[in-house]
C-alpha cells in the first residue's frame, strides 16, 4: 500500500486509517436530528481509490487525477452517491414526527394520528365610520372595506359583520374631564358665563358690576374692567384688569351686570351754602345734602328736611314741566314752613330720584344699580355703603334746583323704595347710579380640573339629543398609537331633549387604562379623538357563487376543490376544532352541514367535510352511503357559496386609507387600532408539539398536560402552562397563557374556546381560569474572549443563536433553539450567570467567557423597543421571574464584547 494510503498523525505503526463508508447507522432515542448517512462525496471518492489501489490487475495505474476518464468516472459515482447519501439522510429525518422539518412531512405524519393543522385564520377589526349631513347614515351588513396592513403585500378586504346606524355627531369628537367651579377667593382674575344663557355681547373694555347677591343691600360687590373675552366650549371666559378683591365669596358663582353709563345724585356738587335774601339783608345759609329716601310708615306724606332756619318762602318752588306738575299732584306733599329750606325744589317722592345729567334714553322697565349711605340720622362719611338693584317704573324730565345749583334733570321713579324705617337717610353726595346694559347674568368661576375625580368618569360636549344615543355605545379613545375601547353610559337624570349644547357626564366602562384624566383637558386643541361609529367587521372577500360540478350517486367520497384560496376561517368557541369556515355548500339548491369529520356519521346525513392541501388550496368531501350521504346525481348541482383571506394583523399602513363600497353621505372611514386574530396556517414546530399530546389525550381534557396540548393547538398561543390553584378560595385549573406579540386582545377568545371544551370532553369538575402570560425582557453584557483564528462575525453570528435573542430574524439568525428561545424557557424559570457563560463557552470559536452585568429592564410592557436601561447595571448572578412571566432577551440589550487574548487573569 502506498504511503499516501496512509495517515501517520495517531497511527504509531503507520498504519492504515480505517475507511469511514459505509458508515454504521447509530441514533440514540430523543434525538432531534438523526444521522441517516452512510457517507458523504469525499468518502465514496475515498473509498473507490482505495479499492482501485488495492486491483492487482491495475497496478501500474497510478495516475488520480481527474483529467483520467478512469478517475472521472469513479469521480462522477462519488457525487451520485453523494446526492443518493444526502437524500437518504434527509428523507429519513422527515419520516419521523420529531425530526421532521418541512410542513409538508408534519402534516401527513400527524393526520396518521388524526389530527389536522389548523388552517389560517380571518382577523377581525373595528373601523370607525365618518357620516356627513345631520340625519343617521345605515351602514349595511357585509359593507366591503379594505385596508393596507403594514407588513402585508396586498390591501385586505373585510366585511361588516351586522347593520349598523352612524350618526354624524360621533364621527369623530372630544371627551373631557371631570370640573368644579372652586369658590370665588381674592385675587381672582378669570370668570366664566354659560354662552348659552348670555344675551348680550361682551367685549374687552366692558365694565361688569359684580355682586355676590343682589338682594342684600350690604353684599360684597366690585365694578370691573373686561381685559379679554374668549369662548371655551360652553362657556365664555372673561380676565378681568387687576382681580377680585372685595373678599372671599362662599360660592363659585355671582351676579353680574353689564354696565352704561354712571351718574350721580342731582345737586351733589352744589356749593355748600345759598345766600338768602332777607328784607336788606342777604344772609348765607348752608345747603343740605341729606335725602329721606325711605317712605315713612305712619304718615302719607314726607318731610323735606333742612339745616337753614331762616328760609320762609314756600314760593320759591316752581314747576317748569307737565309731567313733574302731573307727578306732584299725585304726591301727598305737605311743606312744611319752617327756616330750614327745603332740599330740592321742587319736592320729590322718597323712591324717585333726579339724575345729574339730563338724559332721554334710558328705558322704563330697565335695572339701575344704586349705592349709597344710609344712616338713621344725618349721615356722616363714616356710614356704610349700601347697595341696591331696582327696575325702573318711571322716567321724566324735569328742572329742579338744590341750593344755589338750577338745572334740567331726568328723574327716575323705582319700582320699589330703598332703605328701611331705621335706615332712611342719605348724603346725596354718596349716590352713585350705574345704569344696567341688558339683564343681569350669573357669572361663574372658570372651570378647574377634579383631582379627586375617577378615570371611568368625562364629559361629553353637545346637545340632549345626541347624548341621550350615547347610551350603551362602543367609543375608542385615541391618542398616537394608544388606544382604548370603552362603553359610555348617560345620567338618565339629564336625558330629556334639548338642544342645548353643554357638557354632559358619561361614565366609561371600563375605566381609563392606558390614558388617564389628563389627557382629556377642558381647553383646546383636545389630545384625544374619540370615535363613535365604530363598526366590527372581520376578513375575507366574499367570492361569486361557484359551481363546483356534477352530482354522482354511483361515486363514494365525492371530492370537489374550491375555485379561490385561501378559505377564510374564524375560531367558534361552539365547534371542536374551533376553526370555522366561511362556506355554504348547496346540493340540488338545499343547504348541507359541514362536520368536522365523517367518522362515525348516519349513513343519510347531508353533511361534507373541508380539508386543506399543502398548497393551501380548499377541498370539500362527501359521504360514502355509510359515513354521511352520497352525492345526488345532477348536473352542475353542487354549488358554493364563500369567503377568501387569511392572516389580517397589524396596524393601518401609514400615508393610507381606508376604502370602503359606495353608500350616500359616507365621508371617511378610519381604522384607529389595529387588525386583530388573523393567523397564516398552523406551523409545523408548533403541530409537533401539539399533535403528540392530543393523541395522548383521546380527546378528553383529564390531565393538566391534556389542557396544556388543547390551549396550545390554538392559533395565536405561543406557550401555555396548567397548574392547579385556588382564586378566591374556589378550586380551578389555572392557565397561564402567552400568546403571539400583540395579540393579547385575543385572551378572552382563548377563555371561551377553553370553557367549551370543559364542558364537551371535560368532566367540568373545575372552572378554568386563563391568565395572560408576559415576558420579562432582560439585559446581558458580557466579556467574550475568541480565538484568533475564527472570523468575528461568524464567532457573534453562532453566539447569538447560542443565547437565543430576539430582533435579528430579518437578519436570518433563528434564536428560538438558544438559552432565551421561547421553546426552551418555562413560565417562571430563573437563570443563572453561570449557565449563560457556560452557554456561551460550548459556541466554536470561544476561548472564555465573563458575564458583567445581567438583570431587568425597566418599564412595563411586551415591546422591549420601550423599556430603558437602569442608570447603574448590576449583576446579581441570578434572576427571578414571577410565575406567569418568562425571561426574554432582544438583540438591542445584549452587549458582547470581544477580545482576541487567550486568557484573562490568573486562570
């Protein structure tokens, strides 16, 4: 034998190497992949050689190349024994359930066990609708809508599910939190008044007389300056120049009038004294200031009080006017000749009072406000102010004279008297009159948000009518990407009509989650978009009415496939398997049931079974004549009716939107959240794991393993874990369930699918109770030292397989085998540092390993884009989660860094 025949490192007697094909087929049980091949190319080629060196008759053929024809062909036998070896291999992998990789091979294996992969599923939505005009809009039944999803190639059609009336208020509108108007205090500079009740307009530079309460003559009261006018939903809020500063008022509302003109008493500036003249002599006498302005209770006339003593002349008054001649006669007037003169001339009753001015505009009927001293005797600077708002019942014009003072005057006449027996006179130097533009009108504290107010509890803005439709209807609140659906209840106490618009309370169930109060202010531009025509619709296209063929009743097991793919099916809590078809299969014009499968089925029943090939395609099945009828023959009588489109997931795409079919007034239509439920037909991994356990089962749920298998054959679960638990000292079987990323709005569908099951192949001895199961994500930095003969990015490209990220599967590395992969982790399983480096130290290429920080991100949530880092990394070597948690890494928080020394420290 030639000395190239043989291999001199490891063989002391240079021997031989022995030949390694045929190689001897050896597999352990348990094995994921089994090694099925007796030799690769380079083995054969090996093999041919040593056997041609070995011919004695072909000896002096020494030449190897492959330039020989000779050597060509063992050369070309090699490579077909290859391509025979690498088949062999991987067909023998995929005949077992356990090693198989392709679908295909899974899906045969398992129906051998019959069970089925779940085929894709349609997924729902929840468009809103936006409707023009002022009158409902009906939204019918199966009204077509298509969406262009992210992550999808094509827009998806959908279909409403039932009729629905839009309104056009609830297109799109705001809600708003919970108010109080607090008490008026000093310093105050902002005020509000219901638009609806203002009757007049008011602008910056208006003077408002604010009174705390009118019918109190001593009430707390401020004239102030408009510095600006604004409108804030119902209301119009005023800032006032300077602020309230005439003490704290026990309520938050107030009185206020809107003033004109302002006018003092007639006479207040005369000169103090009148010189009288005497005979030849001229004397002066001082001028009175005080009025009687309170009608005596005892007599029927009224005194004109004077300080002069020296004044005798009642010839002085005079009467220039027919309406104040007029006036007097009706008056029970009495002078009294004394010295003293009187204060006015001519005399006038208690509850009419002559202005400064003389004005011909101001209107019977019309509100003066009225301050003043009042005092039992002569008044003095130190009295009191008193305040008083009185209608006014009669105006004239008159010329009256007070002391040395003469001229034109307009006299207003009360409705009612001012001041009281024991409070009945003034100085008419502190009269001061303010005339009222319009009505009076209740002015308010401007709106602050209730701090102690609830998150189910806001307000809606608009009319009666369309706040009493608000009862019982689905709103989605929307801000950016967070979005919550409610359901709003009314106060029955405010749901009669009117067409007022106001806020209103509506209380929402359930209460805020992820938004709170605060996004809901009371001022404007509004941070959230409330939606109330909202309309669920779910996937699929409804396809013409299609004739599979003709009818056989000599043929067993009719066999027909649908013209369109894929079949759109949705889960049915009602049904075992729960994926239900959107297909109706009419034979002669009359309607046959589908059935899960025809084993054990009458032989009359009317009834077909569907199934799904590798290629996706749909096939409907009949009976024998012994498991479910045969077919009657006809021609063209077996028609179908269906819907197509799987897999509806994620949010709109954005810069698109949403189409919808024709119908009159329609506006736009949105799809604020995202497309839910939809799933692409069942995997091969999660069938392996599954299938096994359902045969296991017999399809009765005994075992916590049997609810295990059951949860996790349905489409969206991704892992699934059963214990048995006590909630609120009730026994039950409790399921901690994780299902695919965003698809945690499906939880309650997972629970009713389950409940029906306990109760049709349980023994519904316990409830079930499904809890939603979350990750933990994580952060892990680590020191790697790599050898240097190893390329570092195949050294990082194994080692994030090795730990099992997640994040690069756009980047082709598959993580769900490594020490975070889904598959592998358990709810509830701590890790440890050591087993993270020993994982790390088994990758080629890897001289050693130092893990230097390992512990939890911070926030919450599923989406670890959103967590942060904490400020100070730790290591605490291990770490443990809750038991409804499992322990997750994302590409972005693992932090290798490499080195290419061999050892680090001492050992």
């Amino acid at each position: 034998m030639s000395t190239d025949d043989q291999k001199q490192v490891g063989c002391r007697n240079d021997c031989a190497e022995s030949l390694t094909f045929p190689k001897q087929v050896k597999n352990r049980p348990g094995l994921t992949h089994i090694d099925y091949r007796i030799g690769s190319y380079a083995d054969i080629r090996e093999f041919l050689l040593r056997r041609l060196d070995r011919e004695p008759l072909l000896a002096a053929w020494t030449h190897r190349e492959a330039d020989d024809p000779g050597i060509a062909l063992l050369e070309g036998a090699a490579i077909l024994g290859d391509i025979l070896t690498f088949y062999q291999d991987l067909y023998a992998n995929e005949a077992y359930l356990c090693t198989a990789k392709w679908r295909d091979s899974i899906d045969d294996l398992v129906r051998l066990l019959g069970y089925h992969l779940s085929p894709g599923i349609g997924g729902k939505a929840t468009f809103a609708f936006g409707v023009k005009g002022s009158t409902p809009v009906v939204i019918p039944a199966s009204f077509p809508v298509k969406a262009q999803l992210e992550g999808a190639d094509k827009p998806i059609d959908f279909e409403t599910i039932r009729e629905f009336i839009a309104e056009p208020a609830f297109s799109q509108f705001n809600l708003y939190r919970p108010f109080v108007h607090p008490k008026i205090t000093n310093n105050r500079n902002t005020f509000a008044v219901e638009t609806a009740k203002l009757t007049l307009k008011l602008e910056k530079g208006d003077r408002l007389m604010l009174v705390k309460d009118p019918t109190e003559s001593q009430t707390l009261r401020q004239i102030v300056v408009i510095a600006e006018v604004s409108e804030k939903l119902d209301c119009t809020e005023i800032a006032i120049e300077g602020s309230w500063q005439s003490g704290n008022v026990d309520s938050h509302a107030m009185t206020a009038y809107k003033l004109g003109r302002s006018f003092r008493y007639f006479g207040y500036n005369a000169p103090p004294t009148v010189t009288v003249v005497v005979g030849q002599n001229a004397t002066q006498v001082p001028v009175s200031f005080v009025a009687d302005v309170h009608p005596p209770s005892s007599t029927s006339f009224k005194k004109i009080v004077a300080e002069a003593s020296s004044f005798n002349s009642p010839d002085a008054f005079s009467v220039s006017s027919s309406p104040i001649s007029e006036r007097l006669s009706d008056l029970s007037v009495q002078i009294l000749v004394s010295p003293v003169p009187p204060i006015y001339n001519p005399a006038l009753a208690n509850n009419s009072f002559p202005l400064d001015q003389k004005v011909d505009d101001i209107s019977v009927g019309s509100t003066l406000l009225i301050s003043l001293q009042l005092s039992n005797i002569t008044p003095t600077d130190s009295d009191s102010t008193y305040f008083f708002a009185k209608r006014i019942a009669l105006v004239s014009v008159a010329s009256a004279t007070h002391g040395a003072l003469t001229g034109g005057t307009t006299v207003v006449k009360l409705d009612t008297a001012i001041g009281t027996d024991a409070l009945r006179y003034t100085d008419i130097r502190s009269v001061e009159f303010q005339e009222v533009v319009g009505q009076a009108f209740t002015i308010m504290s401007t709106r602050e948000a209730d701090i102690t107010a609830n998150s189910s509890q806001l307000f809606y803005y608009g009319d009666g009518f369309t706040y009493k439709k608000l009862e019982e209807r689905s709103l989605q609140l929307v801000q950016g990407q967070q979005v919550e659906q409610v359901t709003a209840g009314i106060d029955d106490t405010l749901t009669y009509p009117d067409e007022q618009i106001t806020l209103r309370p509506l209380t929402i169930k359930p209460s805020l989650q992820k938004l709170t109060l605060g996004d809901f202010p009371l001022e404007k531009p509004p941070k959230v978009t409330v939606y109330g025509n909202l309309v669920e619709a779910n996937q699929g296209k409804t396809e013409p009415q299609a004739v599979l063929g003709n009818g056989d009743n000599r043929q067993v097991f009719q066999t027909f496939k649908l013209p369109k793919a894929p079949l759109t099916y949705f889960n049915s809590k009602s049904e075992t398997p729960p994926e239900v078809p959107e297909l109706q299969i009419y034979v002669s014009d009359r309607l046959w049931k589908r059935v899960p499968s025809l084993f054990d089925r009458g032989s009359i029943e009317e009834i077909y079974i569907v199934r799904e090939d590798t290629n996706g395609d749909s096939w409907v099945q009949f009976g024998d004549g012994k498991t479910g009828a045969r077919l009657p023959s006809g021609l063209n009588n077996i028609v179908a009716k269906h819907r197509t489109g799987i897999g509806a997931y994620g949010a709109l795409k954005p810069d698109t939107t949403v189409q919808g079919g024709k119908l009159e007034r329609l506006d736009k239509i949105w799809l604020p959240d995202i497309a839910t439920g939809g799933e692409q037909p069942e995997t091969g991994d999660n069938a392996k794991e599954a299938a096994p356990g359902k045969v296991q089962s017999l399809g009765r749920l005994v075992t916590l393993q049997d609810f295990e298998q059951e949860t996790l054959a349905i489409q969206g679960v991704s892992k699934v874990a059963a214990i048995w638990g006590l909630l609120n000292y009730t026994p039950m079987v409790m399921l901690t369930v994780l299902m695919e990323r965003g698809r945690e709005q499906e939880i309650n569908e997972v629970q009713q699918i389950l409940n029906t099951y306990n109760r049709c192949r349980g023994f519904q001895r316990f409830p079930i109770y499904v809890r939603p199961g979350n990750l933990r994500h994580v952060y892990l930095d680590v020191t790697i030292g790599i050898d240097p003969t190893f390329q570092q990015p195949l050294v990082k490209r194994a080692i994030q397989v090795a730990i099992g990220v997640t994040g690069e599967e756009g980047n082709g590395i598959d993580g769900t085998a490594g020490l975070f992969g889904l598959p592998r982790r358990r709810f509830g399983e701590a890790e440890y540092e050591t087993r993270i480096a020993a994982t790390l130290q088994n990758v080629e290429g890897v001289m050693w390993v130092k893990v230097s920080a390992f512990g939890f991100l911070l926030g919450t949530g599923d989406d670890p884009l959103t967590l942060k880092l904490p400020a100070t990394k730790l290591n605490p070597g291990k770490l443990i989660c809750e038991n409804h948690e499992i322990l997750s890494l994302h590409t972005i928080h693992f932090q290798p860094q490499f080195v290419t020394t061999i050892s680090i420290g001492e050992c």
